[in-house]
C-alpha cells in the first residue's frame, strides 16, 4: 500500500505554484532545480502571469491543470497561501508543501494565519510540509526530485536528513557534497504545522534506501511520540541528531526563531540517551558520522589498530582516541614477526604502528594486510602523511585494495594532503571515508560507540508493583498544603510509604523531656527535627539536627530547634519529630522535576552537596525502566561512593533501582505533582536500612485526581 | 648585534650537503625549494659526485666552496653526519640543519651517534637544529629561506611556528596554505639535541615580524627553562599549542618515536596555565587560533553580537557562545531603532540579530554599521548562509567595508559556501578570519578569552616567610623512616609546624583510662588515632576513629584501635594519640607530587572523597605564587563548599592560601621530598581553627641536606 507521504517525496506529478521567470526568485529556483534533476514524473508550473516559464507551459491556476497532480508546493505570497491550498484540496491534489515564510516564525499573527491553512490541509485530507520550509529532495535515481531551492543537488546516497532550519538544510547539503556524502531523502520541515520530524522518522525508517538519520533540530513537537518513535527507529538504524538551544540564551533564540517552547537541556540528553539517538554537538559532527555510517559498517566493538607513517599524527590519534573510550591492543607476536619481514628497521612496532617516514604504497599494502587479519581489532585507521617522495593517490591505491571488504570499520586520515587531494578522491569514492585530523575521527567513533552500546544493551522494561493507590488520593485530599501547594512532613512520607517506598519512621515530642524519652526508646544516635506543619514549609528555617548520641545532646536540640523556629503564629504549638539516626550510610537524593516538552523527569543523585555543587546528578524521561534506573545510578560520577569506597560495604542498589522505579510509578499514576524531592534517601548495605527521611511534593495548581 | 640564530634563519650563505639530482630524493626537494623561493642569499650545492645540480656548480665537500658559509643543511647518510659536521667546524660555519635521521629516535645506539655529533657541534661553537627534522623557514620576503622538503612554501604573514614532528610540520604549512593563514618563521626541531623549542621560543620573542607562535611539542626538554621563557615571552606575544601525549598510551607512543620521557599531563595543564600559554586539544583549533590572531586584534573583553541571515546558525553559534564563556548582551534600544529603520519586519532584533533570509548586501552593511557602534560589543560575528538569492561576494565585500578598522574583533562564518567561496576568498584577504561552522570560532575566542584573562590578572609573586629551617633539618635527620622512605606521625606535624603551618597537636595515650584523661582535658569531641610509629607505616590499617563524645566512646575506641592494630612486634608497645576535634569544619587536602619532567607539582583539593572519588584537585608547577594559590584554589568544582555552603559561614580562605605558599616554600627549600601529603588540613571560619591534622612526606633514596 502506498503510504501517505509517498505522494510527497515520490509524486507522479508535481505543480510548482509560484513558478516564475525571473531568475535569482524562489519560484524560479525550484522549478529549474526540479528541472535539471530530471524528474521521473510530469511537471506543472502554475502562475497566472506567465503562460510559458522555461519552456513549460504554465497554468494560471492548480485548478487548471489538465492531469492529475500528487504535489503541489506553493512559492506565493503568505496571504494567498490558504486559498491556494483551498484550490489544491478542490484538484484532489495529496501533498502540499509551502515554502512561503510569514506564519508562526513571525508571532501570533502568522501563527493564527498558518492555523488556518492547516485547518484546510485537514479538511481535504491532504498532508502538509511547511510552511516556511527549504523544500525536499529524494535522491533516488527512479524519482530524482529536487524541490528546493539550494544550489546543491545531493549526491544519491543512503543518508537521511530532516532539517528544521531552511539555511541548515542548505548549508549542510553544499558541505555534505564537499565531503561526498550521499543523500536518500531530505526534508526542510518548517514549522512543522502538519508533517512533524516524527511523521518523517517512521518515514524514513521503512525507506529501503535510507540506512543512516541525520536531524537538525531547535525544538521537539511531541516529545513523548519522539521517544517512541525515535527508540524504534534507533533499534533499526543509527539516527545523528544536532539539537540547538542548548544554553538558555540559545534557546531564546531559537524560540524567537521557531515561536516554539524550547526544553530543559537535560531533558534532551536524557531523551536521546534512553532513545540511542546520537546526540552531536555541532553540525561538523554531523558530517563525521554521516561520512563514518554511511559508507563503512557499524563497529563490531571499540578495539582499533592504527598503522601511520609518521610519529606526530599517530600520537595524537592515540590520545584522541583512548580519550574517547577506545582501546588499542598491542600487536600480537606473530603479526610483528611478518611486519618485521619488510619493514623498515627504524619502524615501531607497537599501536600504533609507525612505518616512519620512507614508507610508501608497498610498505602500505602489505602492513595493512598483516594487520587486518588479526582478529582483534575492529577498526583499522590508516593515518597518511604525504611526504615529497610518494605518490599519494598510489598509496591511497593501495589501502583500499587491502581494507576493502574486510568487515572492519576503516577510517583513513589523509593530514595536510590539500583539498584537492587525488588520494583522498579516490578512497571517498571506494567508500572509505577520509578525516583530515585524527582528533575527529576519534570523536566520531566515540559516538558510534556509545550507540552500539545502546543497542547492545538489554532494553529494559517498566515494573509495576502492588502500591497503595487509594492511600494517596486519601492523603493528597485531605492535606493541607502549604501556599506553595507543597506536601511535606509525615504526609510527604506516607504517600511514599503506600507505594512501598522504605521510610524512616517518626515519633513526636512537644517537650524535651518527651523527647530524651523518645530517643532512649528508639535508641541513640537520633535525628530530630521541627514538625510544626506551618514552620516546615518556611525552608530558610535550618530544621534538622543529627547524630544526637545523648540525654544532654536530645535536650539542647530541643531547645536550639524551638529557638530557630522563632516566634510561632497563633494556634500553632511547637513539636519536633524524632528518627533514628542510620550510620553507616549515604545519602542520596532521589526526585522527580517537570520539563514543559517532555513532562516528568526522573532524577537521581548523592547527597545535597554532590546535587547542589557539583552537579553530579542523573536524569531520565519517565517512565524509566529498569535498565534505565541502573544507568542513572552509574552514570554519577560519585558512583564508587556507593559500591564500597575505602574498605566500606557496598550498599544494597538493588533497592535504589527499586525505589526509583517505585517513584516512577508514582509519577505514572498521578499526574498531578509537578516535582518530588526525596531528600534525603538514605541507602546502606542492608535493605532495612535504606529509607527515606524527608520528601516534600509540588502539587499542580490544577490539584490532584481524589 | 647578530642573535647566533640569525645565522641560520638569517643566513647569508647556505650549503646544501646531500644535494642530489634524484627527483623526489629529500636532497633534491630541499635545493630546489630554496631555489624556488629566490632565497636572497647564495646557495653553494654539495656533493661528491655530481659537479653541476639544479645547473648550478656543486662542491665534493663543504670546504671546497670558495665563499664563507653561514648554514650548513645536511641530508647525508647518518654515519656520515659527525665527519661532515666536523668539516662544517673547519670551515667556519655557524649553523647547521641536520635533515638526516637514525639517531636517537631509534634508541640508544642513534642516541649515542647523536651525543658524537653534538660533541663536534660544540667543539667548533656552532649551533645545530634537529637531527630528524624537517627544516626551517623563513618567510620574511628580505630573507625567502625555504629549507624543508615539503610541498608547500608558505605565505609569509606573522606567525611563528615551532613543531617537533616534521611530517606535522608540513600537514600543518599545507593546511595553514589552505586557510590563507602566514607565517614569518617555522622551525621543526626534530631531536633537539642542541637548539631546543625554548631557544625557539626566545628567538621568536625578539623577532618583529612574529607576532603569534604556535607550537607542537611532543615532550619538553628542559620544563623549568620552558616556564620562564614562555612565561616571558606570553606576556609580550600570545603562544597556542597542541602538547600531545595526553593519555599514557599515547605518551607511550610519543616516547617511543621521541625516546623522551613523557611528562604526567596534569603537569603540563598547569605549566601551560601558568604560563598564560594557550593549550588547545587538536591541530584544527591550533589553526583556528592563529587565524584569528594572526589578522585581527586580540578582543577586549568577551562581549560578542552576533548577526545572521539563517536563525540556525544563529542560534548554534549562541549555544556555543554561551557555553564558552562569552556574553552575548542585548541590543540597546537605539540600536534597535535604527535597525528598525531599514530592516525586514519579520527581522529578530535581539543578539544574535537574525535578519532573517532575504537580507543581502545592503542589510549587512546597515545592520554592521548600526551594531559597531555599540560600545558595549568587543567581538562582532557576522554569520552567512549564502542563499540562491544573492551573490556571496557582494555581501563579503559590504562585511568588510563595514567592520575593516574598527577596533573590535571580527571572526565572520560562511556557512555551506563551499570550498571555493570567492566570499570567503575576499574577506580572508583583506584580513577577516571565516570559519565555516559558528562552533569553531566560539571554542577560538574562548581559548583567546583565557589568554587576556591570564594576561589581565595580577601577576603575582611567590612569598617568604619566616621559617625554621634547621629545625626541619634536625627532624629529618633524627627520623625513622619506615621502609618506603615516608615520615609520618608527630614527626610530620612537626615539619609542617617549623614552616608555620599550624597543627591540631596530640597528647599520647598508653592505656584506655589516660585516654579518658586526655579527652576530658582537650574537652569533647576529640579524635584517636593508633601512634605507635611501626603500625603508622602500615597504611592498611584504618588507625583514625573521629568524634568520639563521651567518656564511654573513648574507652571503646581505645580497644577497637588496639583490636585493629593486631599483633605487635617484640619490643613494640600500643599507643593511641588523642586531638581535638575541629567541627563546623571543611577538610581539605595540600599536598605535593614530583613529575620526572616539571619537578615539584603542588596540590589542592577537598577531603579524600572529592579528590579521589570526584577527581576535584588543583595543581601548579612550584615555585607557587599568591595569585597562583588563589586560583588553584578557586579552579574547584567543590569551591562552593569553601565559601559558605547552605548558610555556613565562609572558611579562612587567606590561612589556606598561606599554608599553601608555606608549604612551597618548605618544597623549595627542601629538594629531598618526593611527595607531600598534608590530609586533612582542615579549614574553618577562624584561623585559630585551620590546622593540619595529620601528614606525611616521602624523602627521596639519596635522602636530605641534613
């Protein structure tokens, strides 16, 4: 069955409406584009000043148009835009995409005028692409349509490219041609009024043609179908991605740009991380993996032999490359012994391998083929260095008649050969990609591998568990809330609690007496802190003295807490909330914050100071599975804290995975709280022993479901 | 007065030893650059056995030129270089260039061939550059010397270059062709066996015609020359280089093609940091920072406006602004009215200044006008992605005339203009640096930011206090070191305390009951550790146990020692120290490591977990500064801790920076200790309370100056 956007980017016939003779215009540009791809099907330029533009005859209208027509792209003013569209859903015409600027980029005004057009584009059943959009291009050589108006028309190829910047989209076309990069399809998606880079994703995933995905993009439309389109497309094929507005000024710009809300950054990296989307952080990258994908098989893992003839550069990839998570074993002794049968005596036979200076298109091949044949090594990276005294395209010869076809992944680095360099021609062109740094092919291979390593990795699934669903609505109705809609204290605790959700357990004095009794009971070291509900919300208020170890310690901490508390209001009677005091054990935060695009994020973290100053914290999109909380927990930098650091138990992080992911289904379940901060989350290495203290809970304004 | 390097880069006369007729034979391409280049000296070919090369008369050996000879280049075999470097010394050259190799890159026999030749070179006072090396440049148009083999004689321009790789050599000069980029002098240095890259660096000091230097090093030859030379020279001349070796492999590498040792890269971070040199991961960003310098002035402060034709490269290039550290103020709002005046309504007037697709010439030269004036910006970007709509020159030409001379520096970024952009071509001739991809120059200007910033700051000096030396002397001699050569216990306080660094003291306890007494007269809480000097040296023991509060505590504590201690040796008798406990404290750790290349590296972290855990540490090459303590002290992530976490009142940061300078005062004076560490040394808001908690020094095998 032919899908939908089929009519988009394989029409049987295509009306330019906006055609115009006048060269340097947008509607001339795309009509002669069109034109001298030589596209497969029938062309109708439509303008009802011209009768003939490039030799065409013209229609005044779509409407006119003797055949039928799949595509209509529109090149004319913003105000004719919806009643040409009207005319196009009148001729029966499937796809319309609208070049024309002037709509929500601009404010309310475009935005309200490109709701309009879309209500017709519904209305027709038609889909839409734009508006303010660079065109499409499908490089396939039955189709061969160039619906843009760049000055590029990209090389055929298996790398697909959804740009939301028209000037990227250009931009990167002309860069990737520089580089020999092909093209399946390209989509300049606009504003995305109707066709969304989700729509295009599971487009480009059933395309045959397409075995790479590059995005551009400054914002996401529905980040939770991203998240499952994207983690589908992944599992199939590699997708690159370069999200801007990462800083908020940038993001600001980008929001000017777009008229789009623009996430937490942390949000995106989380998202791309649980998707396996390699997130890059300039368009340059961009190239380096579409020129490393598209051309040369995924890694079958991270262990590189590099073979140079000159020391520098193969330093520098050995520093680049270990720096990314590379490893490069040693030579084995039987592939010394052959090398040492031609090679120059001064050469280095370790990795990399330095064939020094004299080497040439011979010492090349036969270097190579020693090395390829041990099995240890997936990447192999030729590093060449033109010297005066060999022929380059010779040598270049020579590494593609020894690396092709191994089932290794090859990256050649051609350093300072010139841009025009017949050497670095002739192996792009036998689809081995050629880097002129070592630095970056090093970069690139870090971000393949951190994608083969999602895709090697158990998926993971989301666990439900039996929770007490009825006890939190009871809570969350009958509790009073503080201004800032906070739920904290014992109620914080209790919806914790009927999620199973291990917690410290309080008991309360109102004198110091009570309280030396209450610690004798539970048994010191004790925790005591301020439980008068309208003096808990007051956060400037230091409320919590530990590691009381006796009568004396217990009575001072009474009174030094009733001093920090101050004058209380009337009715209000001052209480302190006793605990057990856990040694032995670390502290951790674990919560819950909500981005504007992705909804809830789960956090984790260790201790107020490692969140708060070093900014040691993980982040994932709900709902987090359990592979997804065992990645956060890892992923921390003070990770060694928690499996055991200076002779110390390590604490039980089976119940950490499981506390997160009982939180997660909190979050899953009630929609209503907008942050949770379990803090702090105590963990120790035994699961009796890992509770949480405190919790405080930030309710919508909307309220809860009761 | 002549420098005697201007005898080689300056030469009058130049000798070519190993001229060959042979094309592609290193002799051929090194006579034939010079003669290419019009040198403006005489060149006096060499060899035995061709009377005429290059037409021109050659001799058999170097006396037989009839002419005196200033430099001697030697491409000879390397059995012959020492002889015929011996004949150079008759007859009265002063430089000598040795192209050949199989020295001691090669290992200890080329080593010992290379310390024969240097044997000569001195004998007859000349100097010598390389063996294994490239050749040198000089561009200067009075001078035209191009002695290297490459392919390449660059333009000249100002910038010095310095590489110890010769194949990164001619990577580089061929890259730098490409980008426009000139040089005045480039020197490969090769083994350094006489002329080092601090003679370079001194040499390019002085020269006018150099006013940025870049180098490639692979290792230093002398580290403690190189931190005041360059130092010296940054602070007249900006230096970028690229130091590879970063990871051990790669140093491995580096070593084996060097036969130097590799230094630990922290050192060479905080030599480069001190020395205001500017340290940049990849050759491409080498490039790119002498682009920018080389043409245009070094920024007065980090406030950039950026203006554009294509939101995304606007909003890429603020992202990466941003997280570079420059600032990107708003337009004030006269600039925006005046913009107004001539500008697309649906321009965005904010910074980056999108002026959105149809802006062509006439655009940039208003909206550049308009923004120059703003004194608020030091840095303009004007960005271009060149549409079908406009011809990319005329807009170059509109960038140039607009911002040519305005004081303010200017990086301007075609975007996607392709490899022949006659725009890119014109502003790069008239002196305006373009970069394709907005990343590249933000990652530019913030190594350049942190050149004026280090040039801007107080210099700083390194402070004497009065100490006690002898008594240092006394302690070292009286004491027993334990097998590893370390001094610990009261001995190591002791050191600390004669440097003026003060001690949390101890009071010793034989028994449980006289530590009970001890801790009553301190006042609780206190700290016990194990004393007994032979348990001390056995680091496996957890010997410390803190803030023991009560009578009972200490008595346990005193068993749990003895428990954890084990087994005594004969003769050997139980004994604990007992301190104060310090509390609303911070612990810190000072300390110092020896790197076989810089020498003494001081440190500065906090407590165990941060340094260790977190990888949170400051280090500097000793001697140390007051401004250089202040910054290593403020370069933490966990800074924040130091200066009043969550309402605590801020640590005595002048007492730690103090005890830092004494503590390199103690390492200068004293050139017997390998390593220092001084941990915990704790830090509070009163001075009284700032006090090193335990110690201990590693002394060298050859011991002190008693």
């Amino acid at each position: 069955m032919k899908h939908e956007l089929d009519y988009i980017f394989k029409p049987r016939s295509v009306a330019v409406i906006g055609a115009s003779r006048r060269k340097g215009s947008i509607g001339h540009e795309i009509l002669h584009n069109i034109l001298i791809a030589e596209f497969d099907g029938k062309v109708f330029p439509v303008n009802p000043k011209s009768p003939v533009i490039h030799s065409i005859k013209a229609y005044p209208t779509v409407l006119d148009v003797p055949d039928e027509v799949d595509l209509a792209i529109l090149i004319v003013p913003k105000e004719h835009v919806k009643p040409v569209v009207r005319q196009c859903g009148e001729k029966g015409v499937k796809g319309i995409i609208v070049v024309s600027a002037g709509f929500s980029e601009v404010g309310p005004e475009g935005k309200a005028r490109e709701m309009e057009v879309l209500e017709v584009v519904r209305e027709y059943n038609m889909r839409m692409i734009g508006p303010n959009c660079f065109g499409i291009v499908n490089a396939d050589p039955t189709v061969n349509l160039n619906a843009t108006f760049g000055k590029t028309y990209p090389k055929s190829g298996n790398v697909g490219f959804i740009t939301q910047s028209g000037a990227m989209g250009e931009a990167i076309m002309n860069h990737a041609a520089e580089l020999g990069i092909g093209f399946s399809m390209v989509a300049s998606i606009g504003n995305k009024a109707d066709i969304s880079s989700n729509d295009l994703l599971e487009y480009f995933k059933r395309d045959p043609r397409t075995s790479v995905i590059l995005m551009y993009l400054e914002n996401f439309g529905n980040p939770r179908n991203f998240t499952r389109i994207a983690l589908e497309t992944s599992l199939v094929k590699p997708i690159a991605a370069v999200k801007s507005g990462r800083t908020k000024l940038g993001a600001k710009a980008a929001s000017s740009h777009t008229g789009a809300l623009a996430g937490l950054d942390v949000g995106v990296d989380a998202l791309f991380e649980q998707t396996g989307v390699m997130r890059v952080d300039t368009v340059e990258e961009l190239f380096d993996v579409a020129a490393a994908l598209s051309v040369q098989p995924i890694p079958k893992g991270n262990r590189v032999a590099v073979v140079t003839n000159a020391g520098g550069p193969g330093i520098l990839a050995t520093d680049a490359l270990i720096n990314s998570g590379m490893e490069m074993p040693s030579l084995t002794p039987g592939t010394i012994a052959e090398l040492k049968k031609f090679s120059s005596a001064d050469a280095s036979f370790s990795n990399p391998m330095d064939m020094v200076a004299g080497a040439g298109p011979r010492e090349y091949k036969l270097t190579l083929d020693a090395i390829k044949k041990d099995e240890r090594f997936n990447i192999i990276i030729p590093i060449y260095v033109p010297p005066v005294t060999h022929d380059q395209l010779k040598v270049a010869v020579k590494i593609r008649e020894s690396l092709t076809d191994t089932g290794k992944s090859v990256y050649a680095c051609f350093m300072g050969a010139g841009g025009d360099s017949p050497g670095i021609e002739h192996l792009r062109q036998h689809n081995i990609p050629v880097f002129i740094f070592p630095e970056a092919i090093a970069g690139t291979l870090a971000t393949i591998h951190g994608y083969t390593t999602w895709l090697n990795r158990p998926q993971g699934e989301v666990r439900t568990f039996n929770v007490d669903r009825g006890r939190v609505n009871g809570i969350i109705a009958k509790t009073v809330k503080g201004k800032d809609g906070a739920v904290v204290g014992e109620d914080a605790l209790d919806i914790l609690d009927a999620y199973g959700i291990q917690v410290a357990g309080y008991r309360y004095a109102n004198s110091a007496e009570e309280a030396v009794g209450i610690a004798a009971d539970i048994s010191y070291p004790v925790v005591m802190k301020i439980a008068s509900p309208a003096i808990l919300h007051k956060t400037e208020v230091r409320g919590v003295i530990v590691d009381l170890r006796s009568e004396d310690e217990v009575r001072n901490a009474f009174h030094e807490l009733k001093n920090r508390a101050g004058e209380l209001e009337k009715g209000e009677y001052f209480s302190v909330a006793i605990q057990q005091m856990i040694t032995g054990a670390v502290e951790t935060v674990i919560g819950m914050t909500t981005d504007t695009s992705f909804g809830p994020l789960m956090m984790f973290g260790l201790g107020g100071i490692y969140v708060e100053v070093m900014k040691d914290v993980a982040f994932r999109v709900n709902p987090l599975t359990d592979q997804g909380a065992r990645e956060m927990i890892k992923s921390l930098r003070s990770y060694p804290l928690l499996t055991g650091f200076r002779g110390a138990p390590p604490v039980d992080l089976a119940t950490v995975e499981e506390t997160l992911l009982r939180l997660s289904q909190l979050v899953r379940d009630f929609d209503c709280f907008s942050e949770i901060d379990v803090n702090p989350f105590i963990v120790s290495p035994d699961k009796e022993n890992c509770k949480a203290v405190d919790a405080r809970f930030i309710v919508h304004d909307s309220g809860c479901r009761a």
